[in-house]
C-alpha cells in the first residue's frame, strides 16, 4: 500500500510513535514491580520517565497529523489513520494515568497478591505489545495483519480471567483486610485491565482497516 523502499518522514514518526508506547509498556511494568516491592527511589524514577514519554508521545503525534495533510500517499487514509493514532495515545493516557494513580492513592496491597498483580501487568502489556506490530504492519504489510492481532485477543481473554481470579479472591478468601481495602485493591485491577481492553478495541479497529484497505 505505501512505499517499501523510501519510508516517507510521517510513517517515519508514526513508527517512532508506536515504539514510544512500547517503551512506556516497559516503564509501566517496571513501575507496578518496583511499587509491589517498595523500591520507592526507583519507582519514582519510572513515574519522571513515563511523564516524559507521554510527553513525547503527544508531541508526535501533533507532528504525524499535521503530516497527514500534506502527505497525498496516506491522504485516503487519513481518517482510519487519525483514529488510530488517537486509540494508542488513549493507551499511553491509560499507562501514565495508573502509574500516577498508584504513586497518590498508595494502595495497601498484600505480599501475597504480588505475583497475581505481576501476571495481571504482564498479561495486560502483552496485548498492547501484540497490537503494536499489527498496527505497524498495516504501513508496510496489511496483509498480515489479521495473522498478528489473534495475539490481542488472545492476551485479552487471558487478562480478564486473572482480573477476575485476583478479585474473587480478595473478596471471598481474603478476610483480614478492611471492605474499603478490598475495594480499592479491584479499582487497581480493572486500571491494569483497562490496557487489555484498549488493546482489543485497537485489534478491533485494525481489523476494519484492513478490510477497507482491500475494498
């Protein structure tokens, strides 16, 4: 669909974009890790971090859209274009907005969610991190798009049944710990759940394009 040999300067930002949402998976991960086990220093190292790439993230997404108009190739596209760039800005805004929120709630969470807590961050960035080439395919290879956001769905699901074990458990098993405690611990889950869910409408939103790429 787009030129293969000489990658024009707004796909060029739009990749640049993409890998900086991916960076900020990384950050994010690192951040709920490094809060579970109170390394505060390098906790607060991650929320400067993540304020910058979101920052950064904002400013190029400006750029690509601005772009957009002066590019005649992606000129066609460019509807589908600017929706998708704003459903992986919404994932960033959720990356940075929950990294925050723990940083100011200071949510009490028992050691022994922990590793509950870590399988719920890690399947939920997984399906970002699977949205990402599927969304970056569809400049270079459309065609595979369909193959690489089964992945999405797949880590989705996976996200929603751990969300669910990990509250079912504070709610039905967990009983020395305060109501309000119990409530805030699930208000945690569903933030890191929220990536999953953004991941999927991303996956979904793909899969419309590549149809309409084909018409």
């Amino acid at each position: 669909m787009f030129s293969l040999k000489k990658t024009n300067y707004a796909i060029e930002n739009i990749d640049k974009f993409f890998d900086t949402i991916d960076q900020a998976l990384l950050i994010f991960k690192a951040g709920v890790k490094d809060y579970l086990y109170s390394n505060r220093e390098d906790f607060n190292k991650n929320i400067e971090t993540m304020s910058q790439l979101e920052t950064d993230a904002g400013i190029l997404r400006r750029e690509i859209e601005s772009n957009l108009y002066t590019q005649s190739v992606l000129v066609r596209f460019r509807g589908d274009i600017m929706r998708l760039l704003e459903s992986m800005d919404h994932i960033m805004n959720i990356l940075n907005n929950s990294l925050f929120q723990f940083e100011i709630e200071l949510p009490f969470i028992p050691s022994e969610l922990n590793n509950s807590f870590m399988k719920l961050t890690e399947l939920s960035t997984l399906s970002v991190e699977s949205a990402i080439p599927a969304a970056k395919a569809y400049f270079r290879n459309p065609d595979t798009i369909t193959e690489k956001i089964h992945r999405v769905y797949f880590y989705e699901k996976e996200t929603n049944k751990q969300a669910q074990a990990i509250k079912r458990h504070v709610f039905h098993d967990m009983h020395d710990i305060k109501l309000s405690e119990k409530f805030h611990l699930r208000y945690f889950a569903l933030h890191i759940e929220d990536l999953s869910d953004a991941a999927e409408k991303v996956a979904d939103q793909l899969s419309v394009m590549s149809i309409k790429r084909g018409l």
